[in-house]
C-alpha cells in the first residue's frame, strides 16, 4: 500500500514538473505579444524580456533577441492577413521589404524629434516601438495600392531607395543596440537647472529698473537694479570683473550721471577716456604717487567740525590693543585742533602745510601753547585738554609718535605735490558728467595705504550729506586689495536712500575679514548690507559654500526601477517595480560655482537666484574689441 502510493506521489510530481515546463515553453513563444502589450500599456518603460537565451549579458546578443522577437512578432501578423498577403510575399519580395522597413525609417525619425524635444534618450524603446510601427503600416500597404504607384516611377530607383533604407537601419540598428545599458535596477534624478528657469529670469526681468545700474544679461536682456541698492560681486583674478565693470560705467554714462572708480592698476581710465569725453565728461585722476593727473586737498571740502573729526579718526586709526586707545584719541584731537588752527589762522589748510606747521616746533610744550592761543575757538578746546598731560613727558611722546606714524606718507614729495591744492572738488560731482578716477597703484599700496583709507572714507561722507543731485555711482574695483576704508561698514547701511549705488569688487569674502573684529563677522556684514550679490566662477571652497548655502536647498524627484528575476526553461520572467522619492539637495552645488564659464555669473537680488551673463564691455560695444 505504501509503495503504491509512493508510486501515485511521485508520478504527480513528475507530471506537475512536464506542466511547469510546457507553461514556461508557451510564456517563452508569447514573449513578444507580452512584450508589445507592456509596451503599450506602460509607454515603453518596460524592458522586454529575453525569450529565446537565458538572461544575456551582453548588449549585442540582447539587442539581436529583442529584434528576433520583434521579427516573429511581424511574422506573426504577416501569416494571420491570410492568402492575400502570403501571395504578396511570394509575389513581389520587394513591396514587403518596403513596406517592413519604411515604417522603421519613419519610426526613427518620429523617435529623434521625440528625444530632443522631450530630452528622452532610452533606446529600447525604438525597439519596443518598431513592432507597433510595423504592423500598422503593414496593414496600411495591403488596403491602399500606394506601391503600385511608387513602382511606376522605375524599378532602378526602388531599388536603390531600398539599399538605401536598408542600410540606414542596419546602421542605426546597431547604433541603438551599442546604446543600450543594462540599467535595471536603475536610479534616475531629475536635475532640472532651476537658476536657468525661464520663469525665474521673466520673475527677475520684471523688476528690472530702468535708469538703475546695469547687473548683467537675463536671458539674453540687460538688466538694471535701483540706484538705491548696494552689490557685492566676487570673483578671482581672469574671471572678468574688470571688463564687467567698464560694461557698467559705459552704460551709466549713457545718462550723463557722474561716478566714482576706483582704478588701482590703473586702466579703467585709459579704456572709456575717449567715449566719455565725446559724450562730455570731465575725467578727473586722482593719483598721488604720480607726476600727471589732477591734485586734491580733501580739507578743502570739510563743511562742519564733525566732517574735520571724521577725517582725523580716519587719518589715525584705532589700534587692536585697548590700553592703545589714549594715544589714538589724543593723536586725533592734536590732528583735528591742528586742523582748525591753520583754516582760522592761515585762511586754510592741507596735510602737506599742517606737517610744516608742526616741523616748526622743537618742543611739544610750545606747540600746545600756540594752539591754546588760536583764534579758533575748537582748536583752544582741544590744546588745552591736551596741556593737561603736557607735564607727562612720556605720555605727550607715545601721542607725538602715534600723530606722527599715520602721517609717515607725507614725507614723500609727489603725495605731498597732489595733496597741497586741489585742481576740483567733490561738488562737481554733484552737478554731472564728472568721473572720478582714483589711482591709487598696487604698485604703491604700502606707501598709499592709509591715504587711501581716508580718501574714499572721505568722498563716502560727502555724497551723503550732499543729497541735493542726481545719482552718483561708486565703482569699487579690487577692493578686497587695498586697506581697510574707514567707515565703510556703517556707511553701507546708512546710504540706501542718499541716491549713491556702490558696487563692490572682491576676490572672495576672506577679504572681508579685517571689517569684522570676530570670524565670518566682517563678510556677513557687508553681505547682509548689499542688496545684490553676483558671483563670477569660484576657486575658494569657503566662498563657494556660502553662496550655495544662500542660495537654498530643493527636494528633487528620484525615479527608481528594481527587478526581480523568475529563472526558466527557455527564458527568464522579469518583475519591474517602480519607486518615486524626493531627496533634498542644493539648489547649485559649491562646486559647480566653480566651474561656471567666462564671463557667466550666479546672482541672488531680492529673494531671487539666477544664472546670467556678465557681458563684458568689448562684446556689447565691439569698437573696442577692434582695437
């Protein structure tokens, strides 16, 4: 009894083993009506099963399967139409071979405009499509006689056509079959460029300001900031800063406005100095370590004993060290009592005749007497607070030193030529068409650096308190490179409705540091004070981080495909599961900012990120390309 039973189990097992194999044979010979129906149903996403190798490694062996397959598939139908088309095929090979592949012509034709205009590049499907493309236009060719009325043009041309088309495919096919990737399971993100959106250049167009200052192209449009707005640019050495600059100055001069620039080269003057004085400038140099250009006494344009305490804190600057601070105060206040001695006294003034004045003096004592006995009622105030100290001979030493170290810059004979008249002052600007250019040379920078300070500190305050006049612009090229100016930082933000867009040139927020007194503190300020920052291609990560840091974070879509495989007889049954999932990511990653072209700029203004083009001066006016 348990034998025969035996017997029963294991002859059942044998007969469901010979059934599994007769289903896996049969899934096997319908693998390409399975394979045309996923297409159809899931638009091509599908990967067709290989039906007649055991899971193929290699993409040609693959490619010519899924044609197989693609082939029996139009067999299929061939042989279903009946006699009619049997006897076509016997009677005249030549329509059958037009008809199979002129729609594979066309079917790869429609595939490319596909591609390039949906940015889909999956090769399989063109051959998931072909079979589809085939059969239809197969039953096209047997209900319309169209053959019949190509064929009447020759059968020489007909056939060379065909050659022609069968050539074609093979080339294209096999170029299809060499594109495909075993990509399952496989991983897509979508990375759609969201600071080249078109909608976010129309967004940032739209607040363009005519009559502002010129921020770069938009989408192929210039674009313009109000003349309320500060910017920040960045940029290393070569990446086009410079020649951005003079793009702007050429277009700000296209409304006759005055503007200042510094030009520590210098160049800037030499590019635009023809075009401008035709459109009526007066060009101003100001450069104190050379022979040529224009002088300047900035005394001569302090209107107010704050404008002349300003000047002598920023002539003498605080010190890092706290138990500095007496020398530095005192120093100021002999600067400043000097200052108004020799304007009441001597009917004016200039740091030249005031280091004269005091060369005159063997004695400190002597010196305060004088100025106690001034006809000017600030500087007796301030000689006779300092008399108080006058017994403590070290003391009034450590004040006539620190004086005497921060204006060590006189003793050379051209600063102290530019700085003893002035050939213009700070007012023309007021009244239009002026340029200002300050030269202070790299070349020179340790001997100018504290004039400098003063200097641009000094024309800062002017242009605030003078408010009554059109728009001046500050160009501050290579700022970063020279010291420290005096007040930049509070000015920044006190100068939003004085009409004096500024624009600052730096080569990374690093050069930021000295306006801070703790890490990162003197970068954020400045940043935080500027409306627009536009930065040029990057070569220091810390920049790099906080620009990508500023500019946000975005969940993009991440499209996964995993398989699982059912081995079988004659073929292989694969299951492929879709997953979608967001994955947050930087809007612009650091190092893509450091790999943007010549002359493209990332930009942020107002809530709004971009990627434009700082256009320099020589592509928007090619006259000066030509010279």
């Amino acid at each position: 009894m348990d034998e025969r039973e035996n017997s029963w189990h294991q002859e059942g097992q044998k007969a469901g083993e010979h059934w599994r194999r007769a289903r896996k044979i049969v899934a096997s010979l319908l693998a390409p009506l399975r394979t045309l129906g996923r297409t159809l149903v899931g638009g091509g996403r599908y990967v067709p099963a290989p039906g007649w190798l055991p899971s193929p490694r290699s993409q040609g062996v693959r490619g010519l399967i899924y044609s197989a397959q693609a082939f029996a598939l139009v067999l299929g139908v061939i042989l279903l139409t009946g006699g009619d088309a049997m006897t076509t095929l016997a009677a005249d090979p030549g329509q059958v071979l037009w008809s199979v592949l002129l729609p594979v012509a066309v079917l790869l034709g429609a595939q490319t405009w596909w591609q390039r205009r949906h940015s889909d590049s999956d090769p399989r499907r063109w051959v998931l499509l072909a079979p589809v493309a085939i059969v239809a236009m197969w039953w096209a060719a047997i209900v319309v006689p169209w053959y019949d009325l190509v064929r009447s043009v020759g059968g020489g041309i007909i056939v060379l056509v065909q050659l022609v088309i069968v050539v074609g495919l093979v080339g294209a096919g096999i170029a299809a079959f060499l594109r495909l990737r075993d990509t399952t399971p496989s991983v897509e993100k979508h990375r759609p460029d969201l600071l080249a959106d078109p909608a976010i250049h129309r967004t940032v167009q739209g607040r363009s300001q005519p009559g502002g200052v010129l921020a770069g192209e938009v989408g192929g449009q210039p674009l313009h900031i109000g003349t309320q707005d500060r910017a920040c640019v960045i940029g290393p050495p070569g990446t086009g800063k410079t020649a951005f600059l003079v793009a702007q100055l050429l277009d700000w001069a296209e409304s006759g406005r005055s503007f200042v620039v510094n030009d520590i080269k210098p160049e800037i003057l030499e590019i635009v100095r023809e075009r401008l004085e035709a459109k009526g400038y007066r060009l101003l140099a100001f450069n104190p370590t050379a022979q040529s250009g224009e002088g300047y006494n900035p005394l001569d344009d302090l209107e107010s004993p704050e404008a002349v305490g300003e000047l002598a804190s920023a002539l003498v600057p605080p010190a890092d060290d706290a138990e500095q601070s007496v020398f530095i105060e005192s120093a100021r206040d002999l600067l400043d009592a000097l200052i108004c001695h020799l304007r009441d006294a001597a009917g004016g003034a200039s740091l030249p005749s005031l280091r004269d004045y005091v060369a005159q003096f063997s004695d400190h004592r002597e010196l305060l007497r004088e100025l106690a006995a001034s006809p000017s009622p600030d500087a007796r105030d301030l000689a006779n607070g300092l008399r108080i100290m006058a017994n403590n001979e070290r003391l009034m030493g450590s004040i006539f030193a620190t004086f005497q170290s921060n204006l060590r810059f006189l003793r050379f004979p051209a600063i102290r030529e530019a700085l003893a008249a002035s050939d213009f002052t700070l007012a023309d600007l007021c009244r239009g068409r002026v340029g200002l250019f300050l030269q202070f040379e790299e070349s020179q920078q340790q001997t100018t650096a504290r004039l400098f300070s003063v200097m641009m500190g000094h024309v800062l305050r002017y242009l605030i308190e003078h408010t009554n006049r059109a728009p001046v612009l500050l160009l501050l090229d290579e700022i970063g490179n020279v010291p420290q100016v005096a007040g930049l930082v509070q000015k920044l933000n006190t100068i939003r409705s004085r009409e004096l867009p500024t624009w600052l040139y730096w080569q990374s927020r690093e050069q930021m540091q000295p306006y801070g007194t703790k890490n990162n503190e003197g970068p954020n300020i400045i940043m935080g004070a500027c409306d627009l920052h536009l930065v040029f291609r990057l070569n220091d990560n810390g920049t790099a981080q906080w620009v990508s840091d500023k500019i946000g974070s975005v969940d993009r879509l991440v499209e996964a495909v995993s398989a699982s495989e059912d081995p079988g007889f004659l073929s292989s049954e694969y299951t492929y599961t879709h997953s979608h999932s967001l994955e947050r990511e930087p809007i612009i990653w650091p190092h893509q900012l450091q790999q943007l072209a010549q002359g493209e700029a990332v930009c942020t203004y107002q809530g709004l990120a971009w990627r434009g083009t700082a256009t320099p001066y020589y592509r928007r006016w090619p006259e000066f390309e030509r010279r």
